[in-house]
DNA sequence: GTGACTTCTTTCATCGTTCCCCTATTTTGT
DNA sequence: ACAAAATAGGGGAACGATGAAAGAAGTCAC
C-alpha cells in the first residue's frame, strides 16, 4: 500500500525520474516509445501526482476562497452555485467561508485564505465591514480579488454587481405606472450600500414621476426577513397611514407584509400593490404570487469567478490587469401582487 | 517583496533554520532566549508558513470535501452552514462541489479530492447513483468519509441520518389524528431512499389506523419542486379523487399543491389538509402556513463533520474507528395547513 | 581527570515535483 | 568529412518545512 511516486514508475522502468515527468507532461524532448512505456506503467500503477508537491513547486494550488455573509440565502446560494460550476470547469476548487455579517470574523477569514495560499480570492462584505483593510492587504500581496454584490468604493479591484439604484428604480416605476400614488418603502439597515442604493432609486422615481417623497412611508427592516416584513407592515397600519403601494428590500419583507395585509383584510393588488426584490422561490408560491425584481445571482457568481480566473492567468504571466466593473441586468417580474 | 520563509529568518538571527522552526513551535529544546529572538523576528517580518510545505511534510492539507446534490437548496445549504461553522472551529476549510444529482459527476468530484488529497470527505448521493465503486473506493485509499441524508448501506462508514419513515409515519398520523380518512401522498421519483422511505412510513401509518391504502392515490413527482406540486394537484383533481389530506414529499411540492387548491377554491385545511416535509423558509410565508416535518439540517452538518473530524483524528494516530450511524430527531410543526 | 548528564543547536535526509543545464548520440548541411 | 544543429535523456538543485539523530558546550560527581 505505498504511494505511487514519479521515483516509483522511474525505477521500475530504469529510467531517471525527471524522464517520466517530462513524459508524463509531452515535453517534447523524450521519444515517442519512452512516453508510451511511462504512460503504461503509470496508468497500471494508478499514478496521480501528489498534489501537495505540485503546489510548492509551482506556487499554485487551483484553489479560491470565497467569503459571504451567508450561505442558507437564496441570492447568496444562486452565486455559489454559478462560481462552483465555472470554476469546475476551469479546473479550480473553491474553498466557502461564511462571515455571519460579522467583520472580525469576515478579517480572519481573510487571514486564513491567505495563510492557506488560496490562488484567488471573492468576496462579498460583510453588512458590518467598515474597515477595508483587510481586502487591501490581499491586494497588497498581488493576491487576486474580486467582490460582488456587497462591495467596497474604497477597494481598486474587479467587482460584479447589479445597478441597485437603477432596479430599485424600475420597481417603484412598476408600482407607479400601475396607478399606485402613495408607495410605502421598507428598507434594510443603513449600512450596506445596497440598501442605501435602493432607497435612492426608490425615492428618485417618485420625485420624477411627480409624486412627493414622505419620509414617514419608509421602513426600517434591520435583517429584510420575513419577521421584519411582518412588523414593519404592522406598524404602517398602526401609523394609520393609507398607502397604495409598498416597495419592499427584499421578497421576504414583502412576503411578510403580504401575510399582514390578507390578516387585516386587505387586498393585494387591488388595495395595496406589493413589489419585493430578488425573485426568490419564495416569490412564486405566495398568494398572490409576488411581482418582484430579478437579481441574477448565477449570473453573477459566473462572471465573477471569469474575472478571478483572468486576474489569475495574468498574475501567472506577470502582467498587470486594470480592475475592471461589471453590471449586470435586472428586470422586472410581474406577477400577481401588482396590478 | 520577497517571501519570508523559515531560512530568511534563520539568516538574520545568524541560527539554523531548524532551530527556527522548533522555536516557532515551543519545542522544549530551545532556549528561552532564542524562543523569543525567533519570535520577535518572526512578528517582525510577518512570517506565515507556507502551507504547501507543510502540506507536502505533514501529508494533511486541513481541507475537507464536501459533495451535494445542490448548494440552491434550502435543506442542503442548511448543511453546508453546519459543516462549515464546525469545521472552521477544527481549523478546516470545506471544498464544496455539487453532483447536480448527476451520477458521472459525482464520480469525477469524488477522484478530484481524492487526487486533491483532502483529509477527509463527506457526501450526500446524487439521485441517479446507483453503483458506490467510487465511494468505496475512498474506503479503499483510507481517506476518512461521512455520508449524511441520501446515502447507501453498500458503503461501510459512519453516516448520519433522519428516520424519513418514521417523520412521514408521524406526518401522516398527524393527519390522521386531525381526522383525516382519506389522505393522497406526492412522493419523490424511485430512486432515493428518502423517497422510498417516506412512502413506506405513509403507507404504514394508514394500515396502523384502520386506514385502507390506495395506491391509486399515491403520484410521483419527479423533481419533488413548486411546478411538480401543483401538476400532480392538477391532475389528482382532474383524477376525480375526493381527498380530505395530502401529504406532500416536499414543503416545495406541497405549496405547488396549495395553490392549486386555492385557486379550485378547496379550503386548506377545513377541505384538504396538506403537510410538508423539510420546514424551509418558504412553510411559515405561504397561506395557510404549512405544516410540516422539520428537518434539522445544520445538526445534520455539525453531527457529520464531527464524526468525519473523530476518523482523521484517528487515523493521524493509527487507530481504526468503526463506523457509526447517527439518527437524527425530526419534529412535527403544526401550522395552519392541518387542522 | 574522566565519565555521565543536561541543555541547546546543527546536520542531514525527506516529502514528490519541476525545471535549468548538462551530456551523449544522431542528423543535417556544405 | 566535419562543424553545427537537433534529439533524447539524465543530474541535481530547488521549493519550504520537519524531525531524527548527532554534535557541542557546559555541569556535576567521584
């Protein structure tokens, strides 16, 4: 039961062991008869080069690290799913890491990618990373970045993410060419920039549509899920404010809203049209189904890994690739909570 | 910007390298002196081992593989989120990759850790696997294995589980004891054993309670989602069948029933009761609130990776753990669906 | 003074590949 | 026929860390 090593196959052949390595990888300079002997012998002792050697020799270990704030999430999900499937073909592993929203933990786990010499690192923040320090180091150290969805003005490295203000936009834009005159936003926590965008698309598409902005109709759900839909739609109604159309962050807040309008009798879409964002499974199984904004997580977890995977072969050949941003489509989906 | 390694450090102290790295690990046969000298140069020069190195000594990367069905999902990424806190906790880092239910897949995956070298790998099948030659053959290399949810008893290691008979008896016979007589079951395509499983604790529990089974009531969905929920509603009421329950394989095919229902104007649950089984998100957001069976899905994760951490940690010492299997505790959600 | 012991440090061999730089041998050109 | 070039293969030093074993230096006892 010993391991079968380039010394192994050599030595059963007599020939040196840097002839197999050269076989093994068609080099030109072995002959065609010495190749097909190694590559008999290797395929009969069931060869596989000890990857742990390759690595220290080539400084490579075809392994990314990927930190997100939460792995149960559907966007969050759909992204690891599209950086998994590229970065298979590609032939590179991808290593997931989850920050729980939580900075200290998210700068560790930036430490411990880096300690393990991942090849490339993804990222998106955590709601609580403020400090950015963490990701210049790995730019510092020449270490391939790219962020998504949640990222960092303050970070010169590529990034992947969707227009939030303009989505945000489009839907408050739906709920208003359906007739809604007084729209109602729940949005998320301050911080991640993301919730700010959407908040200013929402609130731009009112002012240019003629209807007045009223600070009061906005919401804040701390964590955007169900729970935060549901009392944030029961203090609304215990505002006693009479609205006709809500913009909520996400498809669970506005999930949760709905529960609470059919609880009081009220009728979506025909008193209060309901818009979410994400267009998660959910949004599809709730009565009445929930017109939403799509958000391309596969897309984006793609596209991501194929700007690592370039930063990656340029760092290789040592050339230096400008940052460069990627934004990709959203678009609406109409379905039943709009008129 | 040259790499600092244990020689670097070595050179400036005017020390041999192993004295460095015995210093830098408290071996007892170093000086206090030199301990410290080591030490403060190491900080200084903000010195990280090069893991491939360490790799390639120790023959262990503290990398483990995780191979699933589907990361989109609300059970498996529940698992992914136990398997990762836990193995960060050990110091692991988890490689995912997903089978897409694909049997080659899974095969290729499997021998890509393998010839990775991670020091241990845990897996839930994919549903068309049928021959486990691969899995054994992680058996074979020694490599330490977990398999948790869909697995197979022709491979000998430690697995964790739920009883999917029991939870399905317990599901229908709380059916039953809400008084239903006549109760329609949405199972999985054959070839799960969860599928089977579930199908079996269903049938029991009518035989036990003076129910006669009727097979006529008992419809496949293939990919147990939303749209195969509501077909196989479609058509148990195209069907003609008069039901007074309904339990479903999935929370997803369960809402795709639901909602046929509603728009058939059949009360949930005063007409049809309907349980799920998994408890995700989506159970508590849909109306009527699904009842349904929780799934305790990052203690599935948490409970395999601990078993897969005992077995490295056994075999590091040469000792040889016999397999266990873990069952886990499902519970019955009552929620509005059921009566 | 010499043997026996500590205590600290170094030497050396490894892990398994890779790759630069040689040496033979054969082929080609003129 | 002989220099130049192409072809085939080997030697051996890395890569960076580890650990068994040997060496050096000092301490102590008798």
């Amino acid at each position: 039961m010993k391991e079968v090593t380039l010394k192994q196959i050599a030595e059963n052949l007599g020939i040196s062991i840097t002839t197999v390595s050269k076989a093994l990888k068609d080099y030109k300079d072995v002959s065609k008869a010495t190749k097909a002997a190694v590559k008999a012998e290797a395929k009969r002792l069931n060869f596989t080069p000890n990857s742990f050697a390759v690595n220290l020799r080539t400084k490579e270990s075809k392994t990314v690290g990927l930190i997100i704030p939460e792995v149960v999430h559907h966007f969050f999900s759909s992204v690891i799913n599209g950086i998994i499937d590229k970065a298979e073909k590609k032939g590179y592993l991808v290593i997931i890491l989850q920050s729980n929203e939580s900075y200290k933990l998210e700068k560790k786990q930036v430490e411990l990618l880096i300690s393990k010499r991942v090849d490339g690192i993804m990222i998106s923040m955590a709601n609580t990373t403020v400090d950015v320090g963490h990701l210049n180091h790995i730019r510092d150290l020449k270490i391939p970045l790219v962020m998504f969805d949640k990222i960092s003005k303050l970070v010169a490295c590529s990034k992947v993410i969707i227009n939030d203000r303009m989505a945000a936009y489009e839907a408050t834009k739906h709920l208003i060419d359906s007739g809604c005159k007084r729209i109602a936003h729940f949005r998320g926590a301050l911080l991640p920039q993301n919730s700010i965008d959407r908040f200013l698309g929402y609130k731009k598409a009112l002012e240019d549509h003629g209807l007045t902005f009223d600070p009061a109709l906005v919401y804040i759900c701390e964590n955007v899920d169900y729970d935060n839909g549901r009392s944030a739609a029961l203090q609304l109604i215990a505002d006693g404010h009479k609205i006709d159309g809500l913009f909520a962050i996400t498809d669970m807040a506005a999930a949760g809203a709905i529960t609470v309008f059919k609880e009081r009798n009220i009728n979506v879409p025909d008193d209060i049209s309901v818009m979410g964002f994400s267009n998660w499974f959910l949004s599809q199984a709730i009565t009445p189904a929930l017109s939403t904004v799509d958000q391309p997580g596969y897309e984006m977890g793609k596209k991501s890994f194929k700007l690592l995977y370039k930063e990656m072969r340029a760092k290789r050949e040592d050339r230096y690739l400008e940052p460069v941003i990627r934004v990709l489509e959203t678009k609406i989906i109409k379905r039943q909570s709009t008129k």
